[in-house]
C-alpha cells in the first residue's frame, strides 16, 4: 500500500475543514483494500468544503471505475464505509450498549438514508462494511443477521459489500 495515499485518503475535506481520525483513517484502509480486490477505482474523497451537493450526500468516496462482474447493472458513484465495533470495547470504553443486532439495525437505516439521498441527487452509493474491528468468531453472525435483515425490508443487499470477514490479516 502507498503510504502517501493512504494519507492522503485518510484526510476527509468537511464543511469544518480536513479532518482525519481514526474512522477516516479505516475508511482509506478499507477503500485501498477495495481498489486492491478490484472492486472498485478511480477514487477520491468528496469536496464538503466548497460542494453544496457533496456536503448534502455525506459519502466518504467518489468513484469512477467498479467491478462490473460484482455490481452487475449498477453504476455507483460513491462509496460509503461502515466499520461496527466489538460490543466488547463499547463496554470498555463505557459508552451506551451496542450489541451486534443493535449496529446491524442503525446500519440499515443508515444505508437506506443514504441510498435515497444518492438517488435523489441523481447518483448511485455501494457500501462497504468492514468487520475489521469485530471479533472473527461473530464476523459470520453479524454478515447473516445484516442480509436477513436486509432481505426482510427490502434493501437490496447486493450493493453492500463485506471486507476482513475472516481472520485472515491485510
């Protein structure tokens, strides 16, 4: 991996000024081991700063090249990360519970918001959902219990993608 784009990446350009910290910086590892899976390219961050449009979709990516074999008959133009946490350091960090089914849940939600401000602004968002910082023995609970979810109200789970599913290191 390129050191300078991942820092370069790693920077998010909000209405407040770049901000980077560690979600943005797992957003841009997530991104660069997207791009190294060729699922996606071409990718930048949004302009929040002087874009009224960027700043109203609140996406973490642009892209301009995708996997066509992966997103059969899509053309996404952005790409958001979602990274859950291990309920474990939620507790440890001594913020209100979250349990696995509780993130899938605000995830959902979330990806429907986003999809349907994507659509009404006349562009396309995949999602990318990195298990990077949840325990490998509940990465495959939290991928069913997500699609189940999914499924039974009607968002169409194959623009969503799953990263770092196993154990197996980047």
């Amino acid at each position: 991996m390129d050191p300078a784009r991942f820092a370069q990446l790693s920077i998010e350009l909000t209405k407040v000024g770049p901000q980077q910290n560690i979600i943005t910086e797992i957003e841009a590892l997530t991104i660069l081991q997207a791009e190294e899976q060729n699922l996606v390219g071409g990718i930048s961050r949004p302009d929040m700063i002087n874009s009224e449009k960027e700043r109203k979709l609140n996406l973490d990516f642009k892209i301009s090249s995708w996997n066509e074999h992966i997103f059969i008959g899509l053309q996404p133009t952005y790409v958001d990360i979602k990274s859950p946490l291990d309920p474990e350091v939620i507790r440890a960090r001594n913020e209100p519970e979250q349990t696995l089914e509780d993130q899938v849940d605000n995830l959902l939600k979330t990806i429907y918001i986003q999809r349907q401000r994507a659509t009404d602004n006349q562009e396309t968002v995949i999602h990318i959902i990195t298990l990077l910082r949840i325990k490998p023995s509940d990465r495959a609970y939290f991928m069913d219990n997500l699609k189940n979810k999914a499924l039974k109200q009607n968002l169409d789970v194959t623009r969503i993608l799953f990263l770092n599913t196993s154990i197996d290191r980047i």
